[in-house]
C-alpha cells in the first residue's frame, strides 16, 4: 500500500505514465500544482482542466461527472490554501470511475487529511512529501498511499534502483568503525 520514490514529483510522473494517454485523458483543477499539465503534456496526454471559481471551493459535481482516467487534486490547494473536506472527497469518489489523486504535499500543515478513506476507495491515491512539512526537499524523499494494485501498476513501472542513500555517511560510519 506505500511505494516510496524520489520525491512525490517522481510519484506524480509514474501516476501520469500509469494511467495517462492520448485516449486517456487526466485532469486537474486550475489554478493547483504547476507539474501537472508539464507531466501531461511529456506524455503527450489529453488534459481536462477543470477552473475553480472566485470562491476556489471544490467543483465536486464537475469532477465527479469528469470522464478522465486520473484526476489530479492538491488538498489543502496550493496556491490558493484551500482544503476540501473528506464529505465532498467521498462525493467525488463515490461517483468518479478514474483514479484520485490527492496531492497532500500540505497536508501536514491542515486539520485533517483523506487517509481514512483509503480503506473504503480502491481508486483513491494519496501523495506525501518530505521536502514541505519536514523541510527535506533536498533529499528527494515522497511516498504514495494507495490500493495494492495500483501500487502494484507503478511499482512495475518505476526506476529499476530505488531511493538513494546517502554516500558520504556510509562513509563516515565505516571510517568510525575501524
Ligand atoms: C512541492 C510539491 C510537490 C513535490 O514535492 P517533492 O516531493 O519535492 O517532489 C508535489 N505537489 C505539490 C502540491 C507540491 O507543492
């Protein structure tokens, strides 16, 4: 149910990979993380933006009703500081047939975040970061909570070497030890 990859932007990318295509379209709100429609656009994918508007509440209805294979949310919303409350993520999920993203790169920083979902959502996928709440951004560390399937699925695709360590302390540790 975890796969951990160099930061929650090398989840993202397998995400888009896995399920993202010129006839499989994902989506994604606007205005929300900008990598998003980058990592679309490298697969050469079809888009379905979905805007907020001046409210910046969560368009549950547009996006239960979205026809796109994967659909990207960050919650709480960069960059506008909105969360979107598990009621309305169930709402979404109860009706969307793709897979849901929620991108909690901030999630540390809100009241409450989608976890207990995970149990009842097969389709529902969590993203996580170290390099925010815990300030890492320089050790390249994120992880996805999801399904085993579809942790399977980007296990299969993923980099063939896994997360780095940290050469230098190895180093160090051997030196101390002889
Ligand atoms: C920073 C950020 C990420 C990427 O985090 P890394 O783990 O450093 O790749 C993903 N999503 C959102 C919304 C972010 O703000």
């Amino acid at each position: 149910r975890v796969l951990f990859r160099s930061g929650s932007d090398d989840i993202l990318n397998l995400l888009v990979r896995a399920f993202c295509g010129s006839a499989a379209a994902a989506g994604y709100t606007v205005p929300s993380y900008s990598l998003y429609p980058v990592l679309v656009g490298m697969q050469d994918g079809a888009s379905e933006i979905v805007p907020f508007d001046r409210t910046m509440r969560l368009p549950v209805e547009r996006i239960a009703a979205s026809r796109s294979r994967i659909f990207f949310l960050t919650s709480p919303n960069a960059p506008t500081g909105v969360a979107f409350a598990n009621a309305e993520l169930e709402r979404i999920l109860a009706a969307f047939p793709g897979i849901l993203v929620v991108d909690e790169a901030y999630a540390p920083f809100a009241d409450d975040d989608a976890v207990p979902l995970l149990a009842r959502y097969p389709r529902l996928v969590i993203t996580r970061t170290l390099s925010k709440a815990y300030a890492l951004a320089g050790i390249r560390g994120g992880y996805a909570l999801a399904h085993p399937e579809v942790i399977g699925l980007l296990d299969r695709l993923r980099d063939s070497y896994n997360v780095n360590r940290d050469r230098k302390s190895t180093r160090l540790n051997s030196s101390h030890r002889t």
